[in-house]
C-alpha cells in the first residue's frame, strides 16, 4: 500500500542577492528533497509587505506532491533556505536571500506552534494570492471558504508584476 499523498503549495521569494538564482535553486532542491514539482508559476516581481525596503521581492508559486507530512515539510524547507544563504533574524518580516512559505495544501487545515495551513496571512497577500492563483486555480481557502481567486479580488495590496 501506498503512502498518503499531500499536494501543497509553496512559495519562494528573494529580494537580496541574484534572486533569480535563489528562486531557481530552490526550486531544484524542493523537487530533489520534498516531492514531484507539478506546476510552477511565473516569476512576480513585488514591493515588500509588511516592512520597508529599497529593494523588490522576487517570487514564485509551486505546487508539490509529496509523502511528507506538513510539520517534515517545514522541516526541510528550513534545511533548503539555511543551504541557500539565508540568515534568520529577530525581526518578522525583514530582507532576505530566500524565503519559502507553505501557503496552503490542498484538502488540509494544520494548526500547531511552528505551522499554520492554509498560511496565516495567505488572504491579505496579492504577492502570494497571484501566483497561487496560476497553479491552483480552482482552489478554495478551507476556513474563509472563498477560492483564492476570489481573495485575490477582494484585496487591495501594492502591485504584483510579472516578470517572465
């Protein structure tokens, strides 16, 4: 018998440093280390949120399928950005080489001290909401009820801009 398959939705991002770099590297040690990479959105290029910054934010979606449940996939998405560079600091939200987010996974609510699924802050975030809007499309946030796409249009937030 087969393990229990989650498909989860990620998203990367990088405002410091070649950030094209970062997300790719990501991207290629996600699939290598969590699960098959299904889907990938388009790379979209954005103001920070919840801080100032100089710099724009590169970020992507990407859908994963994996055997991992959600508190061993945080566990390496914590192991992929600390190989990629990135230095953890006291702040919330602050700059950084990369970040890797779980948004949300499709039919799972997780709740515990280190994680929150469907992502606590998903609703608010145009940055987060686009791209996943490319690779799930159809999907709807478990709590709100509401598809993504909905969310995406009920909010207002600093311009998401497509790169490539």
């Amino acid at each position: 018998m087969k393990g229990v398959r989650y498909t989860y939705a990620l998203l990367t991002g990088a405002d410091l440093g070649n950030r094209e770099d970062a997300l790719n590297q990501a991207y290629s040690l996600i699939g290598e280390r969590i699960g098959s990479i299904k889907k990938a959105s388009n790379l979209h290029e954005t103001e920070p949120w919840g801080f100032q910054s100089d710099t724009k934010f590169l970020n992507q979606a990407i859908l994963v399928e994996s055997t991992l449940k959600p508190e061993e996939v945080l566990t390496r998405i914590l192991e992929i950005e600390l190989e990629i560079g990135r230095i953890r600091s006291a702040a919330q939200w602050t700059s950084r080489i990369i970040d890797i987010d779980i948004l949300c996974a499709e039919n799972i609510i997780h709740h515990s001290d280190t994680l929150n699924i469907p992502h606590k802050y998903l609703h608010e975030r145009s940055f987060a909401l686009k791209p996943l809007c490319e690779i799930a499309p159809d999907w709807t946030h478990p709590l709100l009820r509401q598809s993504y796409l909905q969310l995406l249009a009920e909010i207002e937030s600093p311009t998401v801009e497509t790169v490539a």
